[in-house]
C-alpha cells in the first residue's frame, strides 16, 4: 500500500523552522508523496521551490484557494492559468468557492 498525503502546506512559513524535520517524520511514518495546493499567488515561489528540494517526494498543484478570492481574483486566476502555460502541474488545487468563510463574491442567480 502507498501512503500519499493528498493536501498539506508545508511550504508555508510557518514551517521554516522545522519544515526538515517535518518531511523526515512524514517519511518515517511511511509517507510516500506528498501533494502541495497552491494557495495563491503569493506561496507559488515557495511551494515550487519545495518541489525542487524534493522532486520525489513533493508534487504541486495549481489553484487559487477560496478564501483568498478577493477584488482582484480576475488577475489571480490570470496567474494560474500563465503558470499552466508554463509547466506541469500534478493538479487543480485549491480552486472553487468556499461560502462558508464568505460570500462576497458570490452572485445568486
């Protein structure tokens, strides 16, 4: 059995301190692969350069993750779709609307 982690951040600053040991518990634990959803524009850099440090073990993912929809989700949706112009990415993720956390952007029809 293959043991794949199907959304995890680890790219993010928080873990900066500890993000090595992190990779090596999940490996410990079994963990094969691990798939990284893009959150937006801003944690592309740092999720891809994750991927290069570890191109076996970490795959990426492109997205716009719903609670960073905001006036400007024209232009980064833009970005998403130049970055799937560029290069290949493993999925679509994090995408879609998440009325939960807001609605602002949500028409009715």
């Amino acid at each position: 059995m293959e043991l794949i982690d199907s959304h995890a951040h680890i790219y993010l600053e928080e873990f900066d301190n500890d993000r090595p040991q992190v990779v090596e518990n999940a490996q410990n634990a079994g963990i094969q692969r691990i798939y990284l959803p893009n959150i937006d524009s801003g944690s592309i850099d740092s999720m891809l350069n994750l991927c290069e440090k570890y191109p076996d073990f970490f795959r990426p993912m492109m997205g716009l993750h719903p609670t960073s929809v905001k006036a400007d989700f024209y232009q980064e949706l833009e970005k998403v779709g130049n970055w799937l112009d560029q290069r290949k990415f493993a999925a679509i993720g994090e995408i879609g609307i998440d009325l939960y956390w807001d609605n602002t952007f949500y028409q009715q029809q």
